[in-house]
C-alpha cells in the first residue's frame, strides 16, 4: 500500500511543478505580448511628433503629451518585470505568496500605465484626468509582487 501512495505522491509533486512551469511561462508570454503593445504606442507617439498632430503637440495638450510618455515607459517597464519574474519563476518554491506577486503583478500592468493613458485621455489642463488615480494604486500594486518575490527567494 505504500509504494501506490509514494507513487501518487509522485504524479502528484510532477503536477504542481509542471503548473509552476507553465505559469511562469505564462508570465513570459504576457510580458512579451505587453512588450509589443507598449513598443508599437511608442512608435505611434513617434509618429503624431513627427506629423505634428495638434491634439498631441499643441501647448494646451501638454498634459497628455507627457501621461502618454509615461504610460508608455511604465508599461515597457512593467512587461520587462513579467517577463523576468517569467524566467526566474522555476527557480522559485511554489506558494501561495508567488500566486498573489503574480496577481499583483497582473494588476500593476494594466493600472499603471492605464492610469497615465487615461490621465492623457481627457485632458483638463493643466492637470491630467482622472484615470490618473489608478497611477498609485497600480505604483503599490507592483511594490506588493516585487516585495512578496523577494520574500520568496
């Protein structure tokens, strides 16, 4: 009886480390997708500079000119994290603390550089709009992931 039970204890051990495997691979493929997203919103803020679009570069609109440039390097940055916390997810023990980093991280990708994009959105000048207010709650979001994966290593 013993001997199934080890065996079960096997299969089972093999289940958990290959859903540890695939989450952290999950965590790669959203942080390169997130990557890609951020990278072409880069190249279309190149582009209203460089065709001079009013409702991009004109005094009053500076407000959305900077949220959109934050929102893109925020998000650049935010997908460059998934992806490492992707690669070195394996090397982690899994537990209940990586699934609520991985959580937290999730939410920090969309509230952070969401809050600059819609703070850019609809403008009031002098001040960004009011989808600046997930800024800090995506900014705690991702001190919360980096702080229970560091207390995972």
């Amino acid at each position: 009886m013993t001997k199934p039970e080890a065996h079960n204890d096997d299969d089972a051990n093999a289940g958990v480390a290959e859903r540890h495997t695939a989450q952290g691979r999950q965590h790669i493929r959203f942080g390169c997708y997130a990557l890609l997203v951020f990278i072409v919103l880069g190249f279309a803020l190149e582009m209203f500079h460089a065709l001079r679009f009013g409702f991009y570069l004109s005094d009053e609109t500076e407000p959305r000119r900077l949220m959109w440039t934050l929102a893109h390097a925020h998000g650049a940055l935010v997908a460059l994290i998934h992806i490492a916390f992707g690669a070195i997810w394996p090397q982690l023990e899994p537990a209940a603390r990586l699934e609520t980093a991985s959580l937290c991280l999730r939410g920090a990708m969309v509230a952070l550089p969401g809050g600059f994009f819609l703070g850019g959105l609809w403008v009031i000048p002098p001040d960004p709009g009011l989808g600046i207010v997930l800024v800090p709650i995506g900014g705690l979001l991702l001190v919360a992931a980096v702080a229970f994966v560091a207390r995972q290593t």
